[in-house]
C-alpha cells in the first residue's frame, strides 16, 4: 500500500524514461510486488501454472538481455506494529471469519514465504543473487540504494521513499513494443517540492500508511500540504512534540476590501479611506498574494497548525514513536558483494517440469538466449570460467528493432533438448548485437566479413555478365527475355552459349553437310536463333564464321587430302584452290579415281584421324578464343567440357557420312 496519496503529490517530478535507459545499472527488485502482480493477472488465473514463477523468468530474461543487472529482495518477517494491518489483508485476501487476537499478532507471513522460496530457487537456476531482507523489503532496497550498492530500487511501495531510497522506478512492464517505466529521485522531491524525508515520515502519519492505515481522522491532503507549507523548511516531526493545553486565542476574522486586501469594506474605505494604505480616501489596489498585517492574519498560521495538531493528539497512537522509529533507524546490516553465476540449464529443466509443467525442449529454447549472453558478457569482460556454449560461426547479418545483429550458430550446449523430430540437430541459432558479438569473438567476426566480401565479388561478376547479355539481345524481345532470365540467368548463360556454338559450327561446316540434312538444319535451327542475335554482334559473327571456314577448308584439304591424291592430278589441285570449286568440282565427283589402289583399304582410319585433329584443333581455339572473356570463372570448366564432348562427337560423325558420300 505505502503512503496515502503519495504518488499524486510526487507526480510533479515523475519521469518517464525508456527502459532500455536502465542498461549498465544495478538495481534492487521488491520480489514481493512481483508476485502479487502476477497473482492478480485475469488473462493467467486458470491457464497458466504458477503464474508468479513464470512472470519473473520472462522478466528477468527480458530485463538481463537489456543489459540491467538484478538483485531480488525477499521479505522477512513484517514489524509488529504491522500485524492488525496484515490480519485483515489475509482476511479479505482469503475469507474466512474474523482472526483471533493471538492469531492477529502473527508477522512471520509464512503462506507468503513458500511462494518466495520458490521464487528464490529459479533465480538460483538463472545464476541472479537474491538476499532476504530483517523486516519489509522496500526497507532493504532503500537501504542498499542509500549505501551505493545499487543504482536504484523497482518497486510501487511508496515507503521505500521513507526509508531513504534515493531513486525509485515504478510501473514497470514490458507489454509494450516501447517499454518504459516511471523514475522518481529523491533530489528533486526535495528541491522542487521542498518534501524531505522527515516532511514524507510525517505525511505517512497524518494521511496514512502501512502502520497506521486511516492516518489521522479530520486531516487530508489539502491541509497536510498546507501545513507543511507553512512551516517554511521546519521539520513536519517537531509539531508532534505539543503539549495537551493550548494557550492561543482565537482572534475573529473582519470583513476585508476587495480592493486593497486589508480590513473594512470598499465603501468605508471610499469616504475615509484606509489605515494600512495610509490614504484618506480611497485605497491602493494590492495583489491577491499579498500578505495582510492584520492581527486575524498574523495569528492564522498558529491557529491551523494548533487545529491539525489538537486531531493529531485525539488519535490513540499518538506520538507515533514506532512509526517514525520504525522508517527512520534502519535495521539491515551491510551484505557480502553480490555474485553472479551462470544459468544451470539441467536445474532449469527439472524446476521448470516440476513446478511449472515446461517440457524440457521448451526451457532449453527458452534459457539458451540468457547462457549465450552470459557467455558474450564474460569473454567482454575478460573474465576466466569454463565456457558453457561455444559458437562455430555467423550465419548471416540481420536487424532487430534497428538494432545490427548477426546470427550465429552455436555447438549444442551439454543437457539441450530438442523436439520431438529435431533430436540428431547438433547446432542451435540465436540473434546476437553485432557490437558485442564483435567484442567477444573478433576471430568469427572476420572471418564471415571475408566471406561476405568474397561474396560481394562474386556478386559483381555476375552482374557484369548480365550487362553483357542484355546488350546482345535484340530489343523486339528484350522485355520478355528479361521477365524470364533474372530468376535463370545461369541456365539462360548456358543456352545462351549453346545457341553461339550450334551457329558457328553450323555456318563453318556447311560447306561439308550432306545435302540431306542441309535444308533441315538451315530452316529449323538458323530462324530459331537469329532472333536472339543482336544487330550490333551479328556482322562480326558473320565475319568470324566466314575466316573460321575458310581457315578450316584450307587446313583440311592440305593435311588430310593431299597426300592422298594420285601424283597424275596433283598439279592440278592446289591448297590454295577455292574451297568451293574442290568441293564441288574436284573432290566430289572424281575423288574416288583419283585415290591410288594401293593405300585405298587405308585412307579411311588416315582421313578419320587427320580430319578429326585438323577441324578440332580449329573449332577448339577458335571457339574457345572467343567466348572464354565472356564466361564466370566458376562455369569456364563446365563449359570447356561440353563443348569439348560436343566438337569431339560431332567431327566424328560428320568423318563417318563424309567418307560414306565419297567414297
């Protein structure tokens, strides 16, 4: 509960700040809130089991990843002067008829305690330090707030101001996709409030608190503020300090002007005029604040503080002697430096089945985010201790919440689980920040920024091969074309340079197909193909298939005919002769009288192996000549293989139909 209409007067100074503002601190948690909160969430009642357990492992996880350092605080036994209060709180909480007067007395909360031990062994399977507090455990927050161990406390009890906390957040969630959480400081209470700590004690006893929860009967927060206003920087405490008997006398209020705030009417003060304005007639305007010398005015002050001391005297725990003590004298003592540890994932799983029904695949995937932190946060900090989780490599760049992150797989931790069917997985993937990922593991680091640029190059070759194709296709097809070859550009790359070499070999051997075949192969595959040939390229294919052919039929004819030919016509027939009149003229016809008897049961494996090496040396560089500046790197060898295979059975089928016609 805490102070009445606390958070009201202090709203003046409230901040809200993001939660990720909390990074880097260390800050002591009232666990007892926690736990109500969660028991009293209409969305978990009936659905989810232990509803406490599972909002603090989602909390902590959440808060951790933010880079918050944690210490819970236990309740301990409650003061005595709490125990009417904490007797009918369990009566409303749980029914049941009115409690014994022994019963009543009753402040070592042990209902309250078993749901805190419980909470007490998850964080000890999450490694986060936790300490049991001598009483109220906002009073143990305070105190370690006050003492420096903690940057400041989370909690909504507003008696931790009371206690001396120094910087307080109140409403924390995290339900929000931009979570924040309002931050109190004690500084600014006292400054732009002008509320000190003995000025909030005093508040508690006159509107109510923990320990006196109706406060004082007749006194609200109007007066209160009033009071404290008045007394200009005293101490609200030393107005306890009064006698029974007052020896004040009440002075009677006369009508004051409007006009210049002092007594007498506007009229009097029109025919006679004013005393205080020293004015025989009329009077000097004044503003509302200013302040009248009259003696009803003077003793005003004296008189409200001797009406709200006389209904402090009436309640029956006047002078408050345990209350203050109770806020004032703290009764913790200093605690061992808090030590961290990392999250057992085998204890984890056994709690999370036992109390929670968590299958174990589901708190392994759950934990594995926090034993991955912790292992970034000790290699940050150059810390010694056996590695739990050790990673293989970055998968790939990606971005969370505008924040750099990489992916990175991780070597199954010991103890994983999986899920059913994902049982022979030996690696795990999380989202890591790039900035403390680069930090702890700067050797994985470069070697995926190696990887990524290697990547980039490649990428680059590829689209300069794009470039490339775009500019030879001919532009009635081009918007086709494109539509289909950006998801297929290695398969287009490769029909691409199959079309090329069927036109070249097509047009340099033309002269040597049958005519048979001829009129099938001019009028299927050349109107297939010429479409795709730019106009710009298709004179200098023409060219180059015109100089490939005629070097071709030159080296054919003086390699492989000629020493063949009968000494009688040798003259006659010359390498230097028109391809065209040897063909048709001389080979063709005549070629089977010209050939000597002697060596004709040997021309065929002479004129097969000549042939074969003549035209393949020429198509092979040829070719190769000039398409290899245009092929990635990464297909050249594919590619050098089937036109290889290709040149290689083709020649050798044309040697076996050319011989059959000529001879």
């Amino acid at each position: 509960m805490g102070v009445s209409e606390l958070w009201s007067i202090l709203d003046p100074v409230r901040q809200c700040v993001p939660l990720y503002s909390l990074s880097g601190k260390t800050l002591a948690v009232d666990l007892s809130l926690w736990v109500c909160e969660a028991q009293h969430v209409q969305g978990m009642m009936g659905r989810v089991t232990k509803p406490h357990l599972r909002n603090l492992f989602f909390r902590v996880s959440s808060l951790t990843l933010m880079g918050v350092k944690l210490v819970f605080v236990m309740e301990g036994d409650a003061p005595s002067i709490k125990a009417e209060t904490m007797s009918k709180r369990s009566e409303m909480r749980y029914g049941g008829a009115k409690a014994k007067p022994t019963a009543a007395k009753n402040t070592s909360r042990g209902r309250f305690k078993a749901v805190l031990r419980e909470c007490a062994e998850m964080l000890d399977c999450l490694g986060v330090p936790w300490v049991t507090a001598a009483g109220e455990a906002e009073a143990m927050c305070a105190y370690l707030d006050s003492q420096g161990v903690v940057d400041g406390c989370i909690t909504n009890d507003g008696d931790a101001f009371l206690y001396g906390a120094q910087t307080v957040y109140r409403n924390f969630n995290m339900t929000t996709k931009d979570p924040q959480v309002d931050c109190y400081e004690t500084c600014r209470v006292v400054s732009e409030l002008g509320l000190s700590r003995d000025s909030l004690v005093g508040l508690a006893v006159l509107l109510g608190c923990d320990y006196i929860p109706k406060g004082v009967a007749g006194v609200g927060k109007e007066q209160t503020l009033k009071l404290i206003q008045n007394l200009k920087g005293k101490s609200l405490l030393q107005k306890y300090e009064f006698k029974n008997k007052f020896n004040l006398v009440a002075v009677k209020k006369v009508t004051h002007c409007l006009v210049c705030r002092h007594p007498g009417s506007a009229k009097t003060h029109e025919r006679s005029g004013c005393v205080f304005c020293e004015s025989e007639r009329f009077c000097s305007p004044h503003d509302y604040d200013s302040q009248c010398p009259c003696e009803w005015h003077r003793t005003e002050h004296s008189v409200f503080c001797v009406c709200v001391c006389r209904k402090t005297l009436a309640c029956e725990q006047f002078p408050f002697t345990e209350i203050i003590s109770e806020f004032l004298v703290p009764k913790d003592r200093p605690v061992q430096p808090f030590r961290r540890r990392k999250p057992n994932l085998l204890l984890l799983q056994k709690f999370a089945l036992e109390k929670m029904d968590w299958p174990k695949h589901y708190s392994s995937e759950k934990l594995l985010v926090l034993m991955t932190y912790t292992e970034l946060m000790n290699r940050k900090h150059g810390r010694d201790s056996q590695a739990q989780i050790q990673p293989i490599r970055i998968h790939k760049a990606r971005v969370r919440n505008g924040v750099s992150c990489f992916e990175v797989i991780w070597k199954k931790p010991d103890h994983y689980v999986f899920a059913e069917g994902r049982e022979e997985q030996t690696e795990v993937h999380t989202l890591e920040e790039e900035s403390l990922f680069s930090l702890a593991f700067p050797g994985i680091v470069q070697d995926f920024q190696r990887e990524r640029a290697v990547a980039q190059e490649n990428n680059t070759k590829s689209m300069c091969i794009h470039s490339f194709i775009h500019s030879s296709i001919h532009p009635s097809i081009h918007l086709s074309i494109h539509s289909s070859i950006h998801p297929f550009i290695h398969s287009f790359i490769h029909s691409s340079i199959h079309s090329f070499i069927s036109l070249s070999i097509h047009s340099s051997i033309h002269l040597f197909i049958h005519p048979s075949i001829h009129s099938f192969i001019h009028s299927s595959i050349y109107p297939f193909i010429h479409p795709f040939i730019h106009p710009s390229v298709h004179s200098s294919i023409r060219s180059f298939v015109h100089s490939f052919v005629h070097s071709s039929i030159r080296s054919f004819v003086h390699s492989s005919i000629h020493p063949f030919i009968h000494p009688s016509i040798h003259p006659s027939i010359h390498p230097s002769s028109s391809h065209s009149s040897i063909h048709s003229s001389i080979i063709h016809p005549s070629i089977h009288s010209f050939i000597h008897p002697s060596i004709h049961s040997s021309i065929y494996p002479s004129i097969n192996s000549s042939i074969h090496s003549s035209i393949h040396s020429s198509i092979h560089s040829s070719i190769h000549s000039f398409i290899h500046p245009f092929i990635h790197p990464f297909i050249h060898s594919f590619i050098h293989s089937f036109i290889h295979s290709f040149i290689h059975s083709f020649i050798h089928s044309f040697i076996h139909s050319y011989y059959s016609l000529i001879l």
